[in-house]
C-alpha cells in the first residue's frame, strides 16, 4: 500500500489562530499580547515559540485571566472553534480521500505540524475525524489540580521539520512521544512509507519556511496560504516563490471552485497518479 501525506499548519492556514482565540476568550488582548509582551521577550532572545507559551502560563492561576486552566479545557475550547476553520473545510478531506481512493493500493493521511497548542487542535472534531496524527506545543499539568503549569513539549520552526520525517519514516505520533529518538535511526530511502515526494505541505508563514524547503527539496508540493489584506505576508511568500520555497500561494478558500482548493485537489490527483507510473515503472 503507497502512501500520500497532506500535512498543514494550523493556526492561519485552517482557520483564523486559536491562541489570540484562547485569549480574546478570556478578556486579554491578543494585539498586545503578540506585538508588545511576546515582542519584549524576543527582543531579549526568547525563542518566539517560547516566548509566547511563558506568557500564556504567566495568566494562569487564581483571579488571573486563563484562570484554572488544564488540557481538557484547552481541548473544549478547541471544540468550539470549529465553525471558524476557512471555507471549503472540512469537505476538502472528503475530497481528497475520494481522490486517492480512485487509485489502487494507494492509501491518503492527513497530518498537523503546528506551534499551537495541541490539545486546542485535538479538540476538533474535523481533526479527530480526518487527521491522523497530529504534532504541536504541549502543557504539563499540575499531578493534583490538572491546571497546566509547565512547558512539555515546544514547537519551534526547526523542530517541525522532525516531524516531517517522523511521517517519512512512518513513526507514529504515540511511539515518538516516548521514543523522542527514533527519528535518529537510519532507515533506507526505499524502505520508508512517505517519501517526500508523496507529501504536500500547506502552511502560512516565517514559522513553516523549513518543512516548505525540506518538502520541495524532496520533489513533494508546498502552498502557502495569505489573509486577504494581509500585504507584508504576500510580499514575504512572494520571496518563497523567488527561492523555489513553495510552489505558489493562496487565499485561505479550501472549495473546489477557489484557487487554492482547486489546486490542492489537483496536486492530489497528479501525485497520485505520479505513485502508480513509478510503481509500474518498477514492475
């Protein structure tokens, strides 16, 4: 069985981003928040993944803003969001699964490699219907209380590429979480069940420019994804074309009829296609 992985960032490329959701929620304001506070600390030389996740503990505890917060919590607020994800979703899932399914022996998953918070990701029902395997920044949790205390696990732009080949090696989510090494053992190029070729990376900005050049490296299909308005971040891609980053980029409209849902589709289609030729090329 051949396999074709569609992997996307989340926050700004599924739907509008959940942390400045989390805190809108609770009172804070998410244009401070990211442009004064997290700025202050990596003005000071804070990794901004780490940056924004020590803020968010700071407004944790009693009479503070996020309250008593635990992973559940994270997890119900994330089931809340999902009628805010970008238009067209989830039906590009079915979409794509009826795609590959039109090839046989040819099997399609769906993966997250985000800086958000997992367990908001894991809360949605889209997610914890079509999607495989998910990878994000982690919590630890008071033994007693449950309220989240602590950084687990910190996402930075690097670190997703890990998690690209975590799928290229067909390492489960489950077994890396205890087994954060694995990824370290050789596996043959053709021993591996996702080559980069059979992958397509959907992601939005700074953050993803490494999984954009690890996926065109390795022959796959990047996209990358603008908000309407958003002129500094069209700019920006528009230098990710200029260096072969990402084969083009789009409005976040996942429908059949917009630009880029039409092109994720088509992309499926022709990688697929592409699998078989070389499997009977093979033969």
């Amino acid at each position: 069985m051949s396999l074709l992985a569609v992997i996307f960032d989340f926050d700004d490329t599924l739907l509008p981003d959940s942390t400045s959701a989390l805190l809108s929620r609770h009172g804070l304001d998410p244009h401070e928040f990211w442009t004064v506070r997290a700025k202050r600390l990596v003005d000071q030389g804070y990794d901004p993944p780490l940056a924004y996740l020590n803020l968010l503990l700071d407004e944790v505890g009693a009479e503070k803003p996020l309250g008593g917060l635990t992973n559940q919590r994270l997890m119900e607020f994330g089931a809340s969001l999902d009628d805010t994800w970008f238009p067209g979703l989830p039906e590009l899932f079915d979409d794509l699964r009826s795609i590959a399914g039109e090839h046989r022996d040819l099997s399609i998953e769906f993966y997250i490699v985000s800086g958000g918070l997992q367990p908001i990701i894991e809360g949605s029902a889209h997610v914890k219907k079509y999607f495989t395997g998910v990878y994000g920044c982690q919590l630890g949790e008071d033994t007693e209380s449950k309220i989240v205390s602590h950084i687990k696990r910190c996402v930075t732009f690097t670190e997703k590429t890990r998690f690209l080949f975590e799928i290229n090696k067909g390492i489960s989510p489950s077994d890396a979480a205890t087994q954060p090494h694995l990824v370290n053992q050789m596996v043959p190029e053709d021993s591996r069940p996702v080559p980069f070729r059979n992958m397509i990376y959907v992601g939005d900005g700074l953050t993803d420019i490494p999984c954009f050049s690890l996926v065109e490296k390795g022959e796959g299909v990047a996209f990358g994804v603008f908000g309407s308005g958003e002129k500094s971040a069209k700019q920006a891609f528009q230098q990710f074309l200029e260096s072969r980053r990402v084969h083009s980029v789009h409005h976040p409209d996942f429908g059949p009829d917009a630009e880029l849902g039409s092109l994720l589709r088509a992309a499926v289609s022709t990688t697929c296609s592409n699998i078989k030729i070389r499997e009977a090329r093979a033969v």
